[in-house]
C-alpha cells in the first residue's frame, strides 16, 4: 500500500510539474493571468507530493518492506536502522528520487521565497526549472522506479554495499545533491534571464544566495566524502583523482567561479557575459557528473551499477539540457548588454583571473576524466591517474593562491598595486619561508614546499584586508570571504604536510611485534574474533607510545555476509601535528607464521585538509547569512534593490 501510494504521489507530481511548465510559459509571457496564478501554487503542490513519495520509500526501508524489489536488493532484516534508513538512497533509484525531490523543493523555494526577480523572469525561470523535473520525473517513472514490487517477497534482502555501510552515507549523498540541485536553481535563473535578456545586478542579487547556498553544501559534500573514503576504503589516501571523485570536483570548481563573477556582477553590474556563461557551465557538470556515475561506463567504488539504457537516457537527458541550453546561449547573449568596464589592475580583474585559472583546472580534470572513456570507445586503453592531475593542477592551483593574496586588497574598477605596501608582507613571508624549507627540508620536493610556503602567505593574505578596519561593523560577508580564503589556506597546507612528510610503513608482525614509524613505536599486543551487528571481523589491538604519549588503537578486517565481501577498518589516532593511520590484514595465503600484515602511516597536519575545508563552508554561510539579513533590512527600509 505504502509504495503504492509512493508510485502515485510521483506520478501527481511528475503532472504538477507539466502544468508548472505551461504555468510558466504563461508567467513568462504574460499572456495567461490564470496561469501566472497557478505558478507559485503548482510549485509548491509539487514539491510537496515529491516529498512524501521519497517519505514513503524511507519508510519501506525502515520496515524492510521485502516485496519491493530496490528494498530486497539494497536492504537486509539484520541490517542497523540507520543503514536502513540510509540505504534508501545508497542506490540508483533511490537516490534519483532523493535528486527529483530537491529538484522540486528548490522549484517550491523559488516559488515561495523569491521576491527580487521581476514576474517575467520569475516565470521564464519557474518554466526552465519544471523542464528540468520533466526529464528526470521521466526517467524515474520510465526507467528507474524505486517502487517497483518483487513476487514473491525473498526472504531476507541482499544487503547494502558493506563499504557504504557507514555514518558517511547519512551525510554525504545528501549534501552533495543539495549543492547538484542549488546549481540547477542557478542554471534556472540562467536561462531565464537569456530569455528576458534581463541580465543586471538585480538578477545577480537574486541569482547570489542560491549559488552559495550550493557552493556551500558541495564544499561540505566533498569534505564529508574525501574524509569517509579516507578511512573506510583503508588505502591511507585523501583523494585518489578518482573519476566519481572528480565528477563532484568539477562542479564546485565551476560554482567558485560563479560564485566571484555572480558577486561583482551583484556590486559592480560587471561581468554579465562570465556570470550566464558559468552558471551553465557549473549545471553541465552536474550532469555529467550524473552521467558519469549512474551510466555504468565508469568502474569505482563510488559508481552505481547501471545498465547502458538508463546510460543512454541519461546521456539524452544530458544532451537536451546542456546543448540546448548553450544553443540558447550562443543565440540570445547578444541580447545582453555590456556591464560597466573596469582596469586590468582591479578587484575585477583579479577575479577574471580567479575565474580563467578555475576553468583552466576544470579543462584539465574534464579532459582527464573523460579521455580514458573516449579512448576505450575507440578500442584503445589508457589510464589516467594522479601523476597526470597533479602535474597538470597544482602549478595552477599555486598561481590561483598569488591571485588570492594580491586580489582582496585592490579596488574596484582600477588600482595600482604599489599603493598596498601590506600586500608584501605576505610575499615576504612566502620568501622566506620557501628559502628555509629549500634548505632544511629539501628532500619533501618542490611543490609540497611551494603549496606550504604559499599557504602560509595567503592565509596572511586573507587577513590583511580586515586590518585597520572596524571589525565588530563589518559586514559578514566581508568576513566570510575572508573565512573561505582562510579556509583555503589551511586546506592547502594539509595537503602540502601530508604529501610531502608523510611516512608509510608495511610490516609482518606477529603478536608482540613492535616498529617504529617516525617516532611512534607501534606493537601489536593481540588479535581477536569479533562479531558485529551484521559481520564478524578479526581485530588487532595495537598499542602506540611516542614518549609519554601511549594509546590503543583497534583496526579491523571485517567480512559481510550479506553481501559477501571484505573491508579494512582503518584505526585513527589524531594529534595536534597529525595522525596515525593503521590497517591490518590477515596473512597472506599459503603463510603459515602467524605474521599479520600491519600497514601504518604517519601523516604530518593532514586534518587541516578537512577542517580548512569546513573553514570555507562556514565562510560561505556567514556570507549568505549576512547577504540574507542585508535584504531583509533593505526591504524594511523600502529599498531592496539597492547595493545588498
């Protein structure tokens, strides 16, 4: 009954968002006063019904509903609720539908709590966004229904993927189709205004809010996932350049842009031509993402399974949307008027260089990611891998961190830069300190002492402009910039510590055994059986001692039965200046010494990867707190439109 209902309310909502379309039409040309009505309404309703039908697939989970065929294949009656509960979108279907229902949301968002796009482009961006759901409501109920039944009902369920049997599902998958979603709220207001040709600071106002509230939830997305595959997957890395890995990078490389040009398109009415360009931009990437981890072309542990017909529809969905989209582009953008010029030595134009460095780093992860695809198609293999990314991205990336020194401290429209003694203080200290560590430290290799060195210069830079200034009255999103550029700079620095200091060291130990990595004299005092809610493992207990510092640390190699597979448990012991990273293995067949394969790394300052990364999340909501509360007030006052 429950997915029965489910099925309905998706198919409601999938005819609400067709009447949306036609709504919209009708807001946007102004010929429909009944229809222009109806708009905001049917938005809502839609979003609306979408939720409960993904409500009534989390609750067909919760009961292990076995007569459902994605419950019987993705679930199990001995399984952790929480798992259960996650795992009703730790799957294809399941989490199209959680795709569909923040695409509705974000169209009942719009609906309900827009107020500073004028009616015709409210209307021309209501119809693009119910466009969007059309296509994937579509593929849901044609191709991919989460609520399809399975007679007869097996008894117990296949199981979820035991290395998404872990808290990360419950936050990850989520925030990251939050910030997926956000950019089609954006690529919505794109379109519309190519349609209206109303391309200002007014649709940048209105634009600015929901691409940070994206950028946002794709930098938590991306932190949450990089830390969850660091110690689940029990390899001791951070970030692979996997393609699924890149398929959420590439987004948020093209939100940042955004993000600047929609700013100084907002202050300046600057930039107008970057601001459309790259809000469709930042959408094609989501979509390719998509199709790149639902269309079965790609093998990673982070790909869903799929057939190569969803594929096709996917890639259908892929071609309507983004070359129609840029077909648009190239056919309407003449309509849009030039914005205000500025200097080339100007916050603007730094921000320009912001925005080709960016793009630049997306071309490269673009290529990388889809040339070995392109190859194989044409019966050749290749592999592309990290030598590839971070010889290609890093030198960019260093360059991008000088803009972020220099940048913050020019002013609008033309500068000169030799007013700003301020600005040499961090280049000094990023002399100096590259000086010392070439010195003393030569043997890390040079881009892990130039990411350092500039790390520490641009988290100066990032203070520098708040210098001299009445902190307790500055605007927050003065401060949050400030917070993200910090961020930045601490994310940088973890990187640069834990490639280039990091030590790794693979032992055979048997029980008693003690190594030494840099510092840390590590024994392994026992082994033991353990049993799970639905796995048995094989845990070490491991004692560490650097000094009088001493501590336990646990990993397991656990085996699932449902289904069968076998995963490393890594053990952390975190510490102000890092952490100890352990994995234990069984021995290798055929060894009869009672000698476990114990793998240990030390990785100097690699915490700061995540917390620099949660520094520029939080930058970015105190900015969209701060924009959201300028509004407010702007309105209150009766002038909403002005600089806010």
């Amino acid at each position: 009954m429950i997915a029965e209902f489910g099925l309905a309310a998706l198919w409601l909502a999938a005819a609400f968002a067709l009447l949306q379309a036609f709504a919209g039409i009708g807001h946007w040309r102004g010929f429909s006063p009944a229809l222009t009505s109806l708009t905001r309404p049917v938005a809502v309703v839609q979003g609306v019904l979408c939720l409960i039908a993904f409500g009534c697939l989390i609750w067909l989970f919760a009961v292990t509903d076995l007569s459902v065929l994605l419950v019987a294949s993705n679930s199990h009656i001995d399984k952790p609720m929480i798992f259960k509960l996650a795992g009703s979108w730790g799957n294809h279907e399941g989490s199209m539908l959680l795709w569909v229902t923040v695409l509705s949301l974000a169209g009942a968002a719009i609906a309900l709590f827009e107020k500073r796009l004028d009616q015709q482009t409210l209307g021309a961006a209501l119809f693009a966004q119910s466009l969007l759901g059309l296509g994937f409501f579509a593929f849901l109920l044609f191709s991919s229904n989460p609520f399809e039944r399975l007679d007869p009902a097996p008894p117990t369920g296949a199981g979820l993927n035991p290395l998404l049997q872990d808290i990360g599902l419950a936050f990850h998958p989520p925030t990251l189709y939050i910030g997926y979603v956000g950019l089609s709220v954006a690529f919505s207001f794109a379109v519309a205004a190519l349609l209206t040709g109303k391309v200002g600071p007014t649709f940048a106002r209105a634009m600015r809010p929901w691409v940070l509230l994206a950028w946002i939830f794709l930098t938590i997305g991306i932190t949450a996932g990089s830390y969850w595959a660091y110690y689940e997957l029990g390899w001791g890395g951070w970030w692979f350049w996997d393609p699924v890995e890149n398929a959420s990078l590439m987004p948020w490389l093209a939100a940042t842009a955004l993000l600047h040009s929609v700013a100084v398109l907002a202050t300046r009415d600057a930039l107008r031509t970057w601001t459309i360009m790259l809000a469709l931009v930042a959408f094609a990437m989501a979509m390719a993402g998509t199709f790149l981890v639902r269309s079965g072309i790609l093998t990673s542990v982070h790909a869903f399974a799929v057939d190569p017909e969803r594929g096709a529809f996917i890639l259908g969905l892929l071609a309507i949307y983004v070359g129609g989209s840029f077909t648009l582009f190239g056919l309407r953008i003449g309509v849009v008027r030039e914005g205000k010029t500025f200097a080339l030595m100007s916050r603007e134009g730094a921000i320009v260089g912001n925005n080709i460095f960016l793009s630049v780093i997306l071309a490269i992860v673009l290529v990388g990611t889809l040339w070995p695809l392109a190859a194989e198609a044409m019966g050749d293999k290749i592999s592309v891998g990290p030598p590839y990314f971070n010889r290609t991205t890093v030198p960019i990336a260093l360059l991008l961190m000088l803009l972020l020194i220099v940048g913050p401290m020019l002013r609008w429209r033309g500068d000169l830069l030799s007013r700003h003694k301020a600005v040499w203080v961090p280049i000094g200290i990023f002399v100096l300190l590259l000086a010392i560590l070439m010195a003393t430290q030569a043997r890390a290799g040079i881009w892990p002492i130039l990411s350092l060195s500039l790390a520490a210069a641009t988290a100066l830079g990032a203070i520098l402009p708040l210098i001299g200034r009445r902190l307790m009255r500055m605007p927050l999103s003065v401060w949050g910039m400030a917070l993200a550029h910090f961020g930045f700079a601490v994310s940088v620095a973890g990187m640069a510590a834990e490639s280039g200091w990091k030590s790794e060291k693979l032992s055979a130990m048997r029980v008693g055994d003690s190594v030494v990595v840099s510092g840390w004299t590590v024994k392994l005092a026992d082994v033991r059986p353990v049993v799970g809610d639905n796995w048995v493992a094989l845990e070490g207990q491991v004692q560490v001692r650097r000094g009088d510092d001493a501590a336990d640390m646990i990993p397991q190699s656990r085996q699932f039965s449902n289904p069968k597979q076998q995963t490393s448990e890594a053990a952390l012991l975190t510490r102000w200046d890092g952490q100890l990273y352990a994995v234990i293995a069984a021995p290798a067949k055929g060894d009869t010494s009672d000698r476990w394969q114990v793998r240990l790394w030390w990785k100097p300052f690699v915490t700061l990867i995540w917390f620099g990364g949660l520094l520029i999340a939080l930058g970015g909501a105190l900015a969209l707190i701060g924009r959201i509360g300028l509004f407010r007030r702007k309105r209150a006052r009766g002038n909403p439109w002005s600089d806010a």
